[in-house]
C-alpha cells in the first residue's frame, strides 16, 4: 500500500502536467488575399494578450503552437491589408490537421468606379499607382483638424498644402511642387471643385464623411482632361450600410476654434441615405500680438445628403446636394473686433456660397458589363474685399459624364465621353473695363483598356480627345504598366500627355485678390504637359515579429508653353505664355513598418522644380528641396491610439529670390475609446515653429501694409481636443 501511495504521488503531476501541455493547440493557417485568393506572405498572426505570434512563409502559411484552450481571438496584421481580428474556440472541433484558411481584404478597399480607372479592381492589381489614404487614417486627422481635409493632404508624402494669404488663411493644393491649378480635385469621381472656388475648397470640406482618399500623381488626363497635370485627388465618400451610423464630433482648440460635425447614415430595403452636417467657429487669432491676425475670424456650415435609390438588384441611382456657406474675415483685429480708425483700416474678407448637385446612375449589363452616367451641377459664388477695393463673381460650372465598361476575358474595357460647361462672370458694371468674365466649354471622348498580358504583367492603356472652345483638338495618350516579379517585388511606370486652358485663377493672381490683375487675352496659348512616373514596390517580413513595406518612385514632368504673370505699365498686371517650360523632378521614398501595435511611417520628397523661362536662379519658388515626413503609431483597435509625427522642409526660395530657413514641426495625438465614446486630445506644431520666428510677416505702414510671401505655418503651436460620439 505504501509503494503504491508513492507511485501516485509521483504519476498525479505528471497527469496534471499532461493536461496542461495537450490543453494546449497546435494552429495552423494559410492566409490569402480576398479578392484574388493568392496567398499573402509577411502577415502576422498573433493571439491577443499573448505573446504568442508568427508570420506566414511564401505560400501564406504560419503555424501558432501551444495555444491555451478556450475563447482566443487572432489579430492578423499585414502591410497593404485590413487588419482582421479573428474569434475562435479552441481546442477547434473536428478540426484535426486541416488548415484554416483566413482572408484578408485590400487594406485601400477596391478601386470603385468613382475612381479615375473606372474599374472594380484592387489597388494592387492596377497598373496606374494609386495612393490611398484610408478610413483609419482619415479618422485620425479628424481628430488633428476636423473642419477640413487640409491636414488629410498636407502630411502626405509629397504633397503641400500651400498657403496663398498671410491674413485669410486660403489655401492650395501642390504635387511634385507645380502650381496648384495642375491638380484635380474629385468627389466621388466628379471634378466639383476649382476655378473660381480653388483657394477656398480646401477649408470647404469636411472629412467627416470620407470612406478614402485616392490620390494618383503624375498625368492623369484620360477619363477627366485638362487640369490633371500634376495629379488628381479623388475624395470617396460613404455610403450607407445594413447597420446605421451615426458619428458626433465635438472639438475646441487652443487658437480659440470650435468645430462640430454629425454624420449619419442608414439602408432600409431599397433605400438608403447619408447625412453629413458641420459647423465651424474660429475667432480672430493673432499669435505674436503684432495686431494682425495669423487666424481670420470664421463662421461656416456645410449640410450635405444623400440619397441611395436601389432601383432593382442591377440598377442603382443617387441623389446628392451639398450647400456650403463661409464667411471669413482676417487683417488688423482691432477693425475686425469694430474700432477701426485712420492708422487701423485694414482688413481682408471671403464671402463665399457653394451648392453643389450630383446625380449617379449605374446598370449592370449581362456579361458583366456596367453603364453610367454622371451629372453635376456646381454654383459658387464669392465675394473677396480689402479697403477701397473687391472683387466679386459667381462661378457656374456643369460636368456631364456617360461611360461603358465591358470586361471582356483578360481585357476590363472603359468608352465614354463627357461634357464640361464652365462660365465665371465678374459681378461689375457691365460697361466697366477689362471685365474678367471666362467661358470654357469642352467636349471629350475617352477609351481605356485594362489588360492583362501574363499572370506578372498587365498594361492600361488610355487615349482622349478633346475639343476646347478657341483652343483646338488635344489627342491625350496614357499608359501604365505593371510587372509583379514575385509575391514580393512589383514595378509600375506610367507617361501621360495633359492640357490646361489659360485662366486667370492661378496662386500669383489669387494672392493680388486679383487686384489690377488684366483677364484672359486671345493670344494665349494652353498649356501643355508631358510626365511619367516610375516606382517599385517592395513588401514583406523580418522574422515572425515585422513586417514591412517600401515603396520607391521617380517622377518627371514637364509643362510646355507656362502662363505667367507679369507687370503691364505701372499699374497692371497681365498674363503671358512663356517660351520656355516648366520643369519637375525627383523622387519619392515611402516605408512603412509594423511590430505587434506598433507602426511606423517615413516618408521622402526631393524635388528639383525649375522655370526655365527665369534668367538666373530658375528653382521655382515656395518649393523645398527635401521633405520628410514621419509618424510613430501605438494603436490597440477599440481600445486607444497615440502617436508622434515630425515633419522637416529645407530651404526655399522666394520670389525675390530671398532664401528661407529649414524647419521641423513635430506634433503628437492620442485617442483613448470607451465604448461608443471616445476622447481625444491634439498637439500641433509642439516647438512652436511660425514664418514670425524668421521674420516680420506683416510691414508698415499698417493703414496698408504689405506681407511676406507666405512659406510656413504663421499660426504657430496649438493644441486641441474633444470627444466622439459613435451610436
């Protein structure tokens, strides 16, 4: 008895033990892209609160060992692919040694139709380079300025959001350091905004209801003719889903803004709606108490719906308005807050109205075959004052679109055509002089052919034709190619031709408020363009523990025949073309890294951007050499997030050719969720760094000053924070 009581002694832990190691699973998994069912290798696959990780080989397959029984969720991580949590039951039932296969969908969402190739492809399988900035990092910047896409586009490698008024605050858009009247900007595939209504459509649109941003750099003239020089930037809104929701966005800052936005979205059976309200307050702000605002007083709203009509299970339309109203008000604060005299008159104000209709219908067709027709409908109207002078207008502006898409075995086939009718009247006496009234009307057709050659390379091929009023026929060819070397390693190139028509609305005139600025002569010629990108693409993993990705691209762009503005006489200012282009170049390099719920992001810009047609130093001015850019991310999905971001611009020129200092701006962000609340707290441009550190912005005398060309931030450091509502 006492032997036998010995050995059970010493045989019970080893059965204890026993339990403990075959309680335990040994998981095995084989990860593949959603859309095109390929494995995808470099993914991390980890078991929440563990430290239990690893990372699928070349065929996709990854095996976990040693997983505790019970309830487990896997959170699987891979760069270019949504991030998928995973819940399961272990010991999995009748499982054995089979494999589960788990499928990842395209981090950047499908390329939709409302893009600039027309097709329902990924990103990836494209051969067009499409940037996509998606919905997380949208929610992000939300946080950072919710009043306008601004800082969406502003962070983003190669990209510069250019400021045009040291006391109003008005903005444009810069690619690869040309103009921003060579970028297109879309919502929803529609070319909605521009002209007339450039400098403010930045600070009109709320991100709140943005799903992503695509943005492709380089010519892009195919399916949206002149103005896609540099690039285009197409802004996809939501749509509604089976489950309602509802998005409150409550936000102060330290420069003494207030801002408050609502989205809200529904589907019912063959109905469904968004709704996007917002609602933005800044007071005067003047930083370094120089008696000049860096920050005008402000009060805008913008209301837009949307309605979704599910005609039959192949016919859809959409009904869309977006009303906008900004009232803006910069100069010498004592005139804004009313006591305004003699020595204190100065003041610079922006009246606008914008109202925006869209209609979009889609019919599937046997075989796979899609029609559409697209139609908006743009009225904006602005009025820009300083004493003794304003310039006031109204923009009209009507877009029509009609398309096919055939897939027709290995080729995805685009033909349409479209119409553009644009007129801006000066609102001015109409026997007044040299009245700046501009009418544009084009008519364009377009074909496109997506193909696929080999399983490794396929070729999108474009061609448009345009017809311009009093500018002649323009025959615009695109090609693009991409080549996948392996799972790893793919490359695209692209070469475009492109146009713009001459137009008085250019960064150098809005700048003047178009102030003895003389319209439009009939000598002019279009501008012409010709450019291509060529970049290669790089992901996969170190270890079980990183994975990573790098992207290096080259581009080149050169602008024939460029419209410059120049003295005429002592008192105006005229347009002419130049004889010689305007040249682009460089490079950008992008990576990005994940460890666990660590990611990390850098980015670099050299451009080389010159005027040819300048005697001397012909570097372009307000264009930086380098840029970096660079972000550190700590993020636990419904739990919290906070970063760190540093931003670095060499020196510029200016127009005088003075030369400006390098700077950094650093900032960092945190987001802490509760539920369906969350709250979170901003600090931008930590070090203080403003254009007012390195010089006086505004000179005397003050009853009529004159700026400094604007090359920084003027508003300095500022803080800000609030809450999210989610329902």
């Amino acid at each position: 008895m006492t032997i036998l009581f010995k050995r059970l002694i010493l045989v019970i832990p080893f059965l204890l033990f026993a339990e403990t190691i075959f309680a335990q699973v040994s998981f095995k998994a084989v990860v593949k892209n959603l859309q095109t069912k390929q494995p995808v290798s470099g993914a991390m696959i980890s078991v929440e609160n563990t430290d239990l990780t690893a990372t699928t080989d070349a065929g996709g397959r990854a095996e976990l060992p040693g997983i505790p029984d019970g309830d487990q969720v896997l959170v699987i991580v891979c760069p270019g692919y949504e991030t998928r949590h995973l819940k399961l039951a272990f010991p999995l039932d009748n499982r054995g040694d089979n494999v589960l296969e788990i499928l990842l969908s395209n981090e950047l969402d499908e390329v939709t139709i409302t893009t600039t190739t027309r097709i329902s492809r990924e990103i990836d399988d494209v051969p067009t380079r499409i940037e996509a900035i998606n919905e997380e990092e949208i929610d992000e910047k939300i946080s950072m300025r919710p009043a306008n896409i601004s800082m969406v586009l502003n962070e983003s490698t190669g990209i510069k959001v250019q400021q045009t008024s040291a006391t109003s605050y008005t903005q444009s858009i810069r690619i690869q350091g040309l103009d921003g009247r060579y970028t297109q900007i879309l919502k929803d595939g529609l070319p909605v905004y521009g002209g007339f209504s450039g400098s403010l459509s930045l600070l009109d649109i709320p991100p709140l209801d943005l799903k992503q941003v695509e943005i492709i750099k380089g010519p892009s003239a195919t399916f949206y003719g002149g103005g896609a020089i540099a690039g285009v930037v197409n802004l996809i809104s939501k749509e509604p889903e089976d489950t309602r929701q509802t998005t409150l966005i409550l936000n102060q800052t330290s420069a003494l803004g207030t801002d408050i936005s609502l989205f809200d979205s529904s589907k019912f059976e063959r109905l469904g709606y968004t709704f996007l309200g917002s609602f933005n307050y800044q007071r005067e702000y003047d930083v370094d108490d120089d008696g000049f605002t860096e920050l005008p007083r402000t009060r805008s709203f913008n209301l837009s719906p949307k309605l979704f009509f599910q005609i039959d299970d192949k016919t859809r339309f959409v009904a869309g308005n977006s009303v906008s109203y900004q009232n803006r008000t910069g100069g010498d604060v004592s005139v804004i807050r009313g006591r305004a005299d003699e020595e204190r008159r100065y003041f610079e104000s922006n009246h606008s109205f914008r109202n925006i209709t869209t209609l979009q219908f889609d019919r599937e067709l046997e075989g796979g075959g899609r029609f559409a027709v697209r139609q908006s409908l743009i009225l904006f109207d602005r009025k820009s004052e300083i004493p003794d002078y304003q310039f006031k207008g109204r923009q009209l502006n009507s877009y029509s679109d009609v398309s096919y898409i055939a897939p027709l075995k290995k080729h995805a086939l685009v033909i349409g055509a479209n119409a553009v009718y644009d007129r801006f009247r000066e609102d001015r006496d109409r026997n007044a002089l040299n009245l700046r009234n501009e009418t544009r009307t084009t008519f364009g057709g377009y074909l496109q052919d997506n193909f696929s050659l080999t399983d490794k390379l396929s070729l999108e091929a474009g061609f448009r034709l345009d017809h311009l009023r009093d500018y002649g026929v323009f025959a615009l060819p695109r090609a693009s190619l991409l080549y996948r070397f392996n799972e790893h390693l793919s490359s695209r190139v692209n070469f475009g031709l492109g146009y713009k028509a001459p137009s008085i609305f250019t960064e150098n005139a809005e700048v003047l408020l178009f102030q003895n600025v003389l319209p439009i002569g009939n000598g002019l010629k279009a501008e012409r363009s010709r450019g291509g990108t060529f970049d290669v693409n790089y992901k996969n993993s170190i270890g079980d523990k990183i994975s990573y990705s790098i992207n290096q691209m080259f581009f080149h762009t050169v602008i024939d025949n460029p419209l410059i503005l120049e003295p005429i006489g002592r008192d105006s200012l005229g347009f002419r073309t130049a004889a010689e282009p305007i040249v682009s170049s460089g490079f950008e390099t992008n990576g990005r890294f994940i460890y666990g719920l660590a990611r990390v992001f850098i980015g670099y810009t050299y451009t080389d951007a010159k005027a040819q047609y300048l005697s001397g130093n012909q570097i372009l001015p307000l264009v930086a050499k380098s840029r970096l850019n660079s972000a550190f991310l700590l993020e636990k999905e419904d739990a919290f997030k906070a970063g760190f971001e540093a931003y670095y611009t060499s020196r510029q020129y200016l127009t005088d050719r003075a030369r400006t200092e390098p700077y950094w701006v650093l900032g960092i962000f945190a987001e802490k969720m509760f539920g369906k609340m969350s709250v979170f707290f901003n600090a931008e441009n930590i070090t203080d760094t403003r254009q007012g550190r390195f010089g006086p912005v505004v000179f005397p005398p003050f009853r009529n000053p004159t700026f400094s060309e604007i090359y920084t931030h003027i508003e300095g450091r500022i803080f800000n924070g609030g809450v999210k509502l989610r329902f």
